[in-house]
C-alpha cells in the first residue's frame, strides 16, 4: 500500500505540471480580458513542434521545449488577430483555432513521419542528498527540470499581475477597457502580447506531455488535457496559486489512472478512464452552487473594445 | 491672454450623423468656463475631442497658443489636459491608489503605490475630500467616486480640468460641494470646463459661459449679465412652452397601495406603512429627499422588488403585490423607472428589439416560432418618429448609441404604446434638457388625461409641482403628509425636513 502511495504521489507533479502550466497562460491571457479556448489546439502544436525538434535535430529536449513555446506563440497570433483586430466572437474563434491546430498538427505529424517515433526526452533527476530523505525524497525531489522550473514561474507571474506597473496595467484591460484606454493604454497592444505570452505557456504545456512524459508523438494526444485547464481556470477564479493547487489536484486523479491498473486492482477500465473529466465535472457545479459565479472572473472577459461607441 | 484651451472649427461625424459642426470653444486659465446645451448638443463630442478621446474630422485644438495634434488620452494628459468623464473610467475592482497609478505610471509598482498614496491623502486634504487610498473602488459612493478622478486627473498635473456632467450624479449638497471645489481650484489657476445643462449652476458658478446647439456654437456670454431667459432661449432655439393642464374629473381608484413594507437587497427597510390610491386621470406625486424609500416603492410597484408585506392592489387582477412583472403589466401598468440602462433598456440590443419587447409575450408579433420582425421594424419606426426620439440611424442599432434624453423618449414610446391604465414614472426626467423634459412631462399630462392614473415619483420638487394634481410627502419609508393642488412650496418643503 505504501509502494502504491509513493509510486503514484511521484507521478502527481509530472501529470500536475501540464495542467499547471496551460491553467497560468490561461490565466494570463484571460486577466487581459480575452476568452481564450484555444488551449487544446495550442498544446498540440507545442507537443508536435517539441518531438518534431528532437526527431530533426536530435535529443536537445529543452530545445525542443523553447521551440514548442514559439510554435504556439505564432500559431496564437492568428487568434489574437481574429479577436483583437477583427474583434470576432471570442468563443467561435477559440474553437475554430483549436480544430484548425487539431487538423495541422495531425497533418504535420503524418507528413513528417514523426508519427510514433520515441525519442529520449528529458529526464528525472535527483536532487542528492535531499532525495534520500524516506518517502519525501522521491516525491518531491526525484522529478524533472521542468517541474522545478513551475514554481519560480508561479512566483513570477503571481508578482507580475499583483505587484508589477505592467500587471497592473495588463489587469485593468481586462477589467475595464474603457478606463485603460483613458489611461493611454493600447487595449490591443496589450491583449495581443497577454494572448502570446500566455499562449507560449501552453506551448510548454504540450511540449511537456510529448518530450517529457509520453517521450513520443501521437496524434491528438492532448487528449482533452486542454479543456480541463479551461475549466481550471474558472476552478482557480483566474489567480494563480489557487491554479496551481487545481493542477495538483487533477494531476493526482490523472496519476491514479494507472496505478490502479498497476496495482491490481479490478475496476471496468472506461470508468476509471473517466475520472478527470468526472472531477472536472463536478468541479464546476462545486463552483457554480457555491453561487459565486463571477467573483474573480475579469470584468471585460470575453468583449471586444472599440473607442468610439458612445454610450 | 492666450486661451488655456481653444478649439477652432471642429468638424466631427459618427458613422454619417454629424455631431459637431464647426464649433468653437475657448477657456482661460483661472476661470470656470460653462459649456451648456441641451443632451445632443454635442457637449461632450467636443470636450472628449479636447482630451484626445476622438479625432476630429477637421478643426484646430489649440494649448496656451500651440496648435497641437492629439495622439490620444496620454497624450492630453502629457499636455496637462484632464478630463473627468459622466462614466467614470475607474477599474471598479482595484484601489483608489492603484487606480490613480494605472493613470499616473511610475515605474516600480510598489513605491509607486506608497507615492500615489502619499499624494492623494495631500491632494484631498487640499479639497476636503475624505478618501482612502487603500479602499477599494467599487465600496465608493459615486460622489466619492468622482471625488477619485478628480484626484486622479489633478494628480497627473492637469492645468485644464473638463468635468462631464459632473452634478448630473450627485445629490443637491453633494453637488454644491463639488460646485464650490471647482470654484477653489479655479482661483489657484486652473482652467476649469463644467459641462452641464443646468442653468442655476452656471448662474451660480462660472466665470464664462458657451452654449452649443445642434453641433454649433451659438454663444459665448458672461453669465452674471446675460439673464436666464436669455441663456435659456439660446440653449433651447425657441423656449418651449409649459404644457397646458385642463381640470378633469376624477374616476375611480386605478391603484391603491396599502401598508406596504419593503427592504433593501441587504435588508434595511426603506418602505414602511406605506398607504396610498390614485384615481383614473389623477397624478399623483410622490416628494421627498432622494434616499427615502423611493427607489425601492418604485420597484415594488413595478414588479422589480418583492415588498415584505402589504398590498398593491391594480384595478383587473387586484392585489398583485408578489406577482411577477408580467401580470402588471397585462393589467395595463406601464413603468418608467429612474435607472433606464438597468430596469427599462437592454443597451446591446436593438431599438426595435427594445420596443417591441413590452408586448411581444401577448402575440402581437405572431408565435414565439415565427416572429414578424418585419412588423416589429415597422412599429418601432412608427413611434420613434411619434415620440420624436432623435439621433437613430436605423431601428436595428444598439439602444445604448441613443443620448440619455432620447432612451428616456424610447422608453415612454414603447410604454405608452399599449395605452397604459396606471403609470408609473421615477425621476422621469433626470439628466435630461429642458426640450426632452417637456416632452416627457407633455406625455405624462395626456397619458393622464386619458383618463389613466399616474404615479410621479420624483427628488425634483418642481417637477412634482407643475404636475401633480395631489402631492404625498416620503420621508423616511413613510407618507408622512398628503397635499392637494394648487399646493404651497414652503409647506411641503417643511414636511420633508421636519420628519426626518
């Protein structure tokens, strides 16, 4: 029983971590006062650009991960276009993008042949002599680097929106338009650079399952890890911390999956395969019966802004 | 002495309807300088031309002597021009401090905050403002509200200050304080604009006075010598004359309210014992001091507040006092509450879809499965050009493009469609010009004398006088006194101050 806790405990920050990851650029792209829905379709082009790196130019995984961070900052600017320059209905465009990265990415990965080839990817290390600590060791300080890294970018995006002139300003984009425009702010500016930068988040996310946990490309592997940020996101009341808690959370429902398979334990396989979006299931008529359905949510998410309505 | 502001020929049009059409504008530092005309006048175009919202079209801006060319808000701002708007462009969630620093960057956030916060307890010392820096903006009064941009715009070093309506949203003693600030900051040089349509305030308070009519500027008078008439008479064209009352016969009890008791949504009660009854062909006024119950009668009548207990009793269904908006108004009640964007208009939709709102549940417009837009389109037209609603450029445009005088036309237009037996009106006319508020009260007079009864609540005391034909006095909850036309000021200015 406690191989099983410890085995399946070591697994929560590498299944947490994509989760945690997607939630933040959502996060910073929706306090700009953008709906952003694109989060599945920008992580497969991060997950298809990372194995693609590796396979053309050999094991560099945090190349790789730099390079699916980009892939999905370009593929983001044709949502930022859509929805800051031709002010399209946010939602429409959130899911055409994520169809249209569905289709490239599958298309990518076909033509390039790089359709189930393993590549090495990044590994775990161990943190000596902390990882020797019983117990503790190997869950918290045997992972990969990557992990590491989510927590100083947690910090730095928490003090980035709360303490910063440029999260102050990012913030109130999204919570009044009309009041940063008065303040001389470039509404637009601002939400495309909140949408790419976010978007390079998600990038990271999808590069993370494919370099770093499946090690391979498969097409639409994502798998719905996307929707269940979005969902995240509203979970989290779009703050940061509270994002990261709900990856943890269903990075320990998604490590679950197969340690109970692992372990013996008999249970029809369809059910258990469920269990995330179960929980997200319930997580939002949590949310929705605590009747607190628009605390924390950006004032502005989800409307374009022109100046020159009057009103 | 050069100008602080001058605006020469400007020229500016929204999607082919011209709003301004060459105006003028000039205002000296040290003074407080009055831009009046009615709603649509092209007022606020002109002063959100001037803060570098809009681009004109054609036309100079002129700072202290230099033509310049505005980039935008950051750019006025950078030239010491703040304007301070009739919405508030305040970030609701945030502080007052962060506020002010999102208008006024430093460049660290932190000691930014401790400098703003600094300069504002210094800045509202120096204008008897009691703000709290660290409050946040949504748990603000709108006076208070205000009282943050102007510490905000002056703050950012503004030499020229443009107040956008600013009393429209105040109480009368809230307004006078702001009067007399504006005067203070006037004398310590700044170049004031006080936009407004009120005319005992640029009586009382400015130095200079422009009036704008249809786009134009047709004056510039120094309002210590022109009278009143006249000022009125270049704001308006031609004064527009008071509507006739005829004395009529009363008929029988259309609406009797009795003991009614109401709460605030946080559970005060506002209404207490509240017992009256109108008559067909009758107005009946409610007075009072704004804040005493009011607001949550007039939304217990119109079915937007369920009263706590008593009886509202309409003549046909009788007491309807828990029963949803819809049975009134099948009753024939019609509602023309004071807050228009949040009770009476859906800003995001069209004209046409907002008139024909009111009566599409009946079937008037066909089955819910196949509406006769066509009939809806041709309706609307219909009453927009009978209620002389201006300034719409097609049926299908948002309501929300509409001025605030031409909404409140909207809304009568589409209740006094269906030939209402009992009216409600709150503050009818608030924020309106002299032209669109004699619109409103004709409407009210025929609506009454049509033999329907009307309910005129209203913090305007004039407004309750020229009108009504018995006058119940609120304070606090309660109807404490009950006057019958011709009915003395004096007296029922004292019924409201001897009961609070």
């Amino acid at each position: 029983m406690q191989d099983f806790l410890i085995n399946w405990l070591a697994n929560v920050p590498g299944t947490a971590a994509p989760y945690a990851f997607a939630a933040l650029g959502l996060i910073i792209s929706e306090r700009s006062g953008v709906l952003n829905l694109t989060a599945e379709g920008l992580m497969l082009v991060g997950a298809v650009a990372g194995v693609g790196t590796c396979l053309t130019i050999g094991n560099h995984p945090l190349v790789a991960l730099v390079v699916a961070m980009l892939a999905a900052s370009i593929v983001s600017l044709l949502f930022a276009s859509l929805v800051v320059i031709l002010r399209v209905n946010q939602v429409i465009a959130g899911l055409s993008v994520v169809f249209f990265c569905q289709g490239l990415t599958g298309l990518i990965g076909t033509l390039a042949n790089w359709q189930n080839h393993p590549i090495a990817g990044l590994n775990k290390i161990a943190i000596w002599p902390l990882s020797d600590i019983p117990v503790i060791g190997r869950i918290l300080f045997v992972q990969d680097p990557i992990v590491y890294l989510a927590i100083p970018i947690f910090f730095a995006v928490s003090i980035f929106l709360r303490g910063s002139m440029l999260g102050l300003k990012l913030r109130a984009v999204g919570e009044n338009p009309a009041a940063a425009d008065a303040a001389g702010l470039s509404v637009s500016l601002y939400r495309i650079g909140a949408i790419v930068v976010g978007s390079s988040l998600l990038g990271l996310a999808g590069g993370y399952i494919s370099v770093v946990s499946v090690k391979l490309w498969i097409t639409g592997m994502v798998g719905g890890r996307g929707w269940i940020a979005v969902a995240l996101v509203v979970f989290a009341r779009w703050a940061p911390w509270p994002a990261l808690a709900g990856a943890l959370l269903f990075g320990c429902i998604e490590g679950v999956v197969p340690r109970i398979a692992a372990a013996g334990i008999r249970a029809p396989q369809y059910l258990v395969l469920m269990t995330p979006y179960l929980a997200t299931l319930a997580v939002m008529i949590w949310v929705g019966a605590r009747n607190r359905g628009h605390q924390g949510e950006p004032g502005a998410l989800g409307q374009p802004h022109v100046r020159e309505e009057r009103r | 002495m050069t100008p602080a502001l001058e605006l020469t020929g400007i020229k500016k049009s929204f999607d082919g309807v011209i709003a301004l059409d060459g105006a003028v504008f000039a205002a000296k530092s040290g003074e407080v300088h009055a831009l009046l005309g009615e709603n649509g006048a092209g007022k606020s175009s002109l002063m959100n031309i001037a803060a570098g919202f809009y681009v004109p079209d054609t036309g100079t801006v002129a700072i202290h002597g230099e033509a310049v060319a505005l980039s935008g808000p950051a750019d006025a701002r950078a030239r010491g021009i703040g304007m301070v708007h009739q919405h508030f462009k305040l970030v609701k969630p945030f502080t007052v401090a962060e506020n002010i620093l999102l208008a006024n960057p430093r460049r660290h956030f932190r000691s930014g905050i401790r400098d703003i916060r600094d300069g504002v307890r210094e800045q509202a010392a120096q204008l008897g403002f009691d703000i709290d820096p660290d409050r946040r903006v949504e748990d603000l009064t709108v006076a208070e509200q205000q009282q943050v941009e102007i510490i905000k715009v002056l703050l950012g070093g503004a030499k020229i200050l443009i107040l956008d309506e600013p009393t429209a949203v105040l109480t009368d003693v809230e307004a006078e304080r702001l009067l007399e600030t504006v005067r203070r900051l006037a004398q310590s040089g700044v170049a004031v604009v006080l936009v407004t349509h009120k005319l005992h305030e640029v009586k009382r308070y400015a130095d200079a006075v422009t009036i704008m009519r249809g786009g134009r500027t047709v004056a510039t008078a120094d309002p210590r010598v022109a009278s009143a008439a006249e000022l009125t008479e270049l704001t308006v064209g031609q004064t527009a004359p008071l509507p006739d009352r005829t004395e009529r016969p009363l008929g029988t009890t259309l609406l009797n309210v009795g003991a009614l008791h109401c709460a605030r949504s946080d559970g005060q009660v506002m209404v207490a014992d509240t017992s009256f009854f109108v008559r067909a062909g009758e107005i009946y006024g409610l007075a009072g001091v704004s804040g005493n119950g009011q607001a949550e009668l007039a939304e217990a009548l119109i079915g937007a507040r369920q009263p706590l207990s008593g009886e509202i009793w309409l003549e046909g269904p009788g007491d309807i006092g828990a029963a949803p908006a819809a049975i009134r108004r099948e009753a024939g009640l019609a509602a023309i509450p004071a807050d228009r964007y949040a009770f009476a208009l859906a800003g995001s939709l069209s004209i046409a879809d907002n008139f024909a709102v009111a009566t599409i549940e009946s079937g008037c417009y066909g089955p819910p499965w196949l509406i006769d837009r066509a009939a809806i389109r041709r309706d609307a037209s219909e009453a927009i050009t009978a209620y002389d609603v201006q300034g719409v450029r097609s049926v299908g445009q948002k309501a929300a493009l509409l001025s605030g005088g031409n909404a409140q036309k909207l809304v009568i237009a589409r209740e006094f469609s269906r030939q209402p037996t009992v009216v409600v009106a709150h503050s009818p006319s608030r924020g309106l010009d002299v032209r669109a508020c004699a619109a409103v009260h004709e409407r009210l007079l025929a609506a009454r004398d049509r033999g329907a009864a009307v309910v005129l609540i209203s913090e305007d005391l004039d407004e309750i006088l020229a009108l009504s034909d018995r006058i119940g006095v609120m304070t606090r909850g309660r109807i404490v006194a009950e006057f019958n036309r011709p009915a003395d000021r004096q007296e029922i200015g004292r019924a409201m101050v001897d009961h609070a």
